[in-house]
C-alpha cells in the first residue's frame, strides 16, 4: 500500500470514531431531556438527509478539489453541527448539519481510492477501510457511552474555562463538547493527505447541469450489469445496518434492561464481527468473485430474526459477533465491485455520490419509516421481525436478479467479469 494509504486510514478512523461517539452523546441528550422515542428513532434519518438532498453536487465537488482539502472542508462542517447541539439548536437539526459534512466527506475518502491505488488493490484497501471504520464504530459507540457513564462525566463536567461559562451542564453537553478535539485531529490528517496525479474535472455552475448529470451517472450505474447487483447490495446492507445501529440500542434496553452506556457497548459487539468478516473478506475474495456472497445477505436476515428469542448477555455476544461477521464479509467485496464499475463508468467522485444516495436513500426510506411505526407502538421486536425477513426477501430478489442477468445477457456479464479479473490481477 502507498504511504498516503495510511494517512487517508488515520483520518478517517479519527472522524468515524467522533461520528459514532456523537450519536450515542445524541441519543442520550434528547432523552435526558425528555424527547419521544420517535425522536430518538429519527436521529437516523435525520444524519442521512444532506446526504440524499446534496448528491448531484457532493460528487461533482469532490472531484473538483483535491479530496483531502474537500475531506478538510467536511470536517469543519461536522464542528460545527457539534457547536449547534452544544449551544441550544435542536440536536435533530443539529445532527442533520453533522450529516451534511458526512455526505461531503464520504465521495472524497472512498474516491480518493480508486485514485491513488491499482484496482488489484481495491477489495484489499476496501477491507482495510471497512476493517477501520467498524474498529471506529467499536470503539465510538462504548467511547460515547462511556464518556458520558458514572466514571468520566464527573470528570469532564469539573473542567471549567477560566472567566468563560460553556453552559456546559450535563454528561451528554460534556461528551459531545469532548468529541470536537477529536474532529479535530481528523482535519489534521486530512492537511496530511498527498495530492494525486488524477486531472481535477472543473464544477459546473449550473445547478440544473449538475442535477442532470447525477441523473446520467445514477442511471448509468443502475443500468450497468454488475454495477446494478453491486450497488442494489450495498444499498440494502447500508440502509438496514444504518437503522439496526439504533434498534439495537431499543432492543437492548427491552430485552436486557440495558441503559444506554451498557446497550452502546452491545453495538461494539456487532462491529467486531464486521471488523472481523470485513477482514476475512479482503484476504479470501476477488474482485470478479464479489458476486458469490449474495447468499450470504439472505443468511444475515434470517439470523436477525433470533433477536428476538435472546434474553441474556451469554449468548447474545457470540450472536452479534456472528451476524456482525456476516455483513462484514458480505459488503467488502460488493463495495469494492461497485467502486470498479463506478470508476470505469464515471468519475470516482461521481460514482460515490451516486453509491450514497442510494444507500442514504434507503437509510432514509427506511428510518422515517421505523420513526413513524415508533410512533405509532411499534416495538423493538416487532421492528427487528420487520427488518429480518425485509433483508432476506431482498437479498433473495437480488440473487435471483443476477442470475436471469448470467442467463439473458450472458456475453455483456461475461466481458465485465473478465474486466474485473484482469484489473483484479494486475
């Protein structure tokens, strides 16, 4: 790997970590204040809103800057979403700006891959990357509930500025105050992040131009023969996994009495097991095999519906350890594929946006819809029956989906395979 490589991996372990950390500080906020669960749920869509709405123009923005400098940029947005929460904005809206600097940020970390290394190295990087970020989200969620839990918050609640009152009164105010340095530290690595030879492609001025060439490029993707199964993928892995991350959060706190320091802990247990399949993953698959783990999706689903049986703390770890790995050997590759297609087809930048719009979409989608049901008495369990036969229908539909493409389009999957092989060799 390219020394850049690892510079690209610090940054994003530092903004990931303080990512995850803040939506625990978050959730806990709006209960301390005594918000409906429906907003608590909401949290989730709320993260994926810019990323939906901005799309057309955070793919084209990435690919006119060197993306360290748009990395750079992004961070300084999720600081300033962190200030808002911390001084008297709603933390939903608050969130959302955090989001926003998420969806600037996502085209230029994953772009700047298929930039700076061989597409041999793509599935290799991608299980690094992936490797990382569930390491981050390990550890963010527990630093979070921790930060927050009996032993730091008194802590970091007795730190006072001389002459200047923060307002800073409560554990969550004092976590998410904690959790700027660490933005911080992002940015700093993102300054660190070398240059590529790849031409810079100038920015359209017109919004309408920009709409209409997201457009091009999304269909372009959906219509592709791999790009389509690779992207229908990782937009169900994202969209659920994006909601289950608080599901389990309620599932938790129904089914083993679990607060919210404790429940956080337990979303560190299911990224273990991606952390370990994502690893797996980048040894065992190649590019043009990506495919082959569709059924794997299917088994994910199936296995989310033992939540519900679950009522102790012995067995649930091994479980979440499993499902975990699962998902993680699933989306490396996927992701991977859908990078080389996306790359091949349009700028890496462009076809980024494109891959976390749909994703995003289906957070989205998907999240407003378990706030809404929240609403209305859905519960914990009900939610993760609902999710579990969703992933395993879907996953069936798309592995029946790329099986009719094998049969009646037979030449054109076959050219994009050995496509894939020759990069993947390379």
């Amino acid at each position: 790997m390219k020394k850049g490589f690892f510079t690209i991996m610090a940054a994003q372990f530092f903004s990931s970590l303080a990512d995850n950390a803040l939506f625990v500080a978050a959730v806990e906020l709006l209960n301390s204040d005594g918000a409906p669960e429906w907003q608590r749920a909401a949290l989730v869509p709320m993260f994926a809103l810019f990323y939906v709405v901005l799309a057309p123009f955070v793919g084209a923005f990435a690919d006119a800057l060197p993306k360290g400098k748009v990395m750079f940029l992004s961070n300084t947005i999720k600081v300033l979403g962190c200030l808002l929460m911390l001084f008297g904005t709603h933390p939903l809206l608050a969130y959302a700006v955090v989001g926003l600097g998420a969806a600037a940020y996502s085209p230029a970390k994953y772009g700047i891959l298929t930039e700076l290394l061989p597409p041999s190295q793509l599935v290799k990087a991608n299980g690094w990357i992936e490797g990382l970020t569930i390491t981050s989200i390990i550890l963010g969620v527990v630093l979070g509930g921790q930060l927050m839990g009996a032993s730091i918050a008194p802590h970091l609640l007795a730190f006072d500025l001389p002459l200047l009152d923060t307002g800073i009164d409560t554990p969550p105010e004092a976590a998410i105050a904690t959790l700027v340095t660490l933005y911080v530290i992002a940015a700093m690595f993102n300054l660190r992040i070398p240059r590529t030879e790849t031409p810079l492609q100038a920015i359209s001025s017109s919004p309408v131009f920009l709409v209409r060439d997201f457009i091009d490029c999304n269909s372009r993707l959906w219509r592709d023969k791999l790009g389509q199964i690779s992207l229908a993928t990782t937009t169900l892995f994202w969209g659920v996994s994006g909601n289950l991350r608080y599901i389990v959060l309620a599932w938790a706190a129904v089914a083993l009495g679990y607060g919210t320091t404790q429940a956080s802990s337990l979303v560190g247990v299911v990224a273990i097991g991606t952390a370990v399949g994502a690893v797996l993953a980048s040894v065992k698959m190649k590019l043009d095999k990506a495919t082959a783990v569709i059924p794997l999706g299917v088994a994910m689903g199936l296995l989310v519906l033992g939540m519900n049986f679950l009522r102790d703390i012995g067995p649930t770890i091994p479980f979440m350890i499993l499902l975990g790995g699962l998902g993680g050997f699933l989306v490396v590759p996927m992701n991977a594929l859908l990078q080389h297609r996306g790359h091949n087809l349009m700028g890496a930048g462009r076809s980024i946006a494109v891959q976390n719009f749909n994703e995003q979409t289906c957070i989205l989608v998907l999240g407003a819809s378990y706030s809404a049901l929240t609403k209305t008495g859905l519960s914990a369990y009900g939610a993760i029956t609902a999710f579990g036969l969703f992933v395993a229908g879907a996953m069936c539909l798309i592995g029946l989906w790329h099986r009719r493409n094998l049969v009646k389009h037979k030449v054109e999957v076959e050219r994009l395979l050995d496509v894939a092989r020759s990069d993947g060799g390379h």
